[in-house]
C-alpha cells in the first residue's frame, strides 16, 4: 500500500542520505513530498551532486497528512532545527508513534524536538553526546530501530540497511 512520506530538507544535505532512500521509496510505490520554508525553492546537497525542487512550503503542510516523516543528515537537520515550524513537525510524527527515518545528523531535529529520551538511536558519531544528553540510547551499529516507529543510521555507508529497515516498516 503506498504511503505519503514528509521529507525535511534544506541546503548542505548530504547527497545520497537523500537521492538512494528516495529512489527505493519510490521504486516500492510510496510518494514523498519534500518540505522547506517555501514552496519551489531549490535546494543543493553538500557536495553539489543533488539539487531538488521543494514540493511544499511548512506553513502550508499538516503532519496528519503523512503516514511517515524521512530526516536526510548533512547540515540539513541543523539548518532546519533553528525554526520551530520544522521541530514541532518533526515532534509531531513521533508523538503520534508515525514512523520517523532520521540518518547520519538526521536525528538532531529530534534531538530539538526532545522527542529521544528512553529511545533508542543512532547516529553520525560527533552527535553521539548529543543524543545522550537527550536521554537516548545511543547505539553504534548500522542501523537501530526502536520500537516500530524509529530507523536510525550512522552514515552513507549504512544507506542499504537504513532503506531496508525503514521500507520494512512501510
């Protein structure tokens, strides 16, 4: 069954946390919208590989609309995590236990929206204190999914088994 998927992303993400996800969500049938300050920006990943049209501006989205929120790492996460429209987003889909897929610094929108605490998670290493001091269980493997809802990783390298986790739970 196809799902709607928010996608929360910005300038400076990190090209393939992005490109390889979306291409496997797409290929399973599920449709993402991708979410910015507005509506038809264009967006460029960190390594200038990737650039992306924003399908909806934040004011003009409801996270009652989505079945499953994709947080793509880079400086995206932290860009996004300075306005609270993108934390009280983020937050929402956990507090309804939607699923969440947060990669590589993915999860400091999480970490702002202090939705970790008791959770277990991973992520890019320099944000391990970080998810501590938020009260998550942070864990250095490829991927960790807590309790049905949330699919963490750590980097690029761990892509194939972030998507398969996260279709998984689709």
């Amino acid at each position: 069954m196809s799902k709607k998927i928010a996608v929360l992303l910005t300038n400076e993400f990190e090209d393939s946390e992005y490109t390889e996800p979306e291409k496997a969500f797409k290929e399973a049938g599920h449709q993402l919208t991708v979410i910015e300050k507005s509506k038809g920006e264009t967006v460029k990943g960190k390594k200038n590989q990737t650039e992306v049209t924003t399908d909806a501006g934040i004011e003009d989205v409801d996270p009652s609309d989505f079945d499953a929120l994709f947080i793509p790492g880079g400086f995206s996460p932290d860009i996004l995590r300075a306005d609270d429209r993108f934390v009280t987003f983020a937050k929402a889909f956990m507090d309804d236990k939607k699923p969440v897929f947060a990669i590589c610094h993915g999860p400091q929108l999480l970490i702002t929206a202090e939705a970790l605490k008791g959770r277990d998670v991973t992520g890019y290493t320099s944000i391990k204190v970080d998810l501590q001091n938020a009260g998550a269980n942070y864990h250095d493997k490829e991927v960790v999914v807590c309790h049905d809802q949330l699919v963490s990783s750590r980097t690029p390298d761990d892509i194939p088994a972030f998507i398969r986790e996260s279709l998984k739970l689709l």
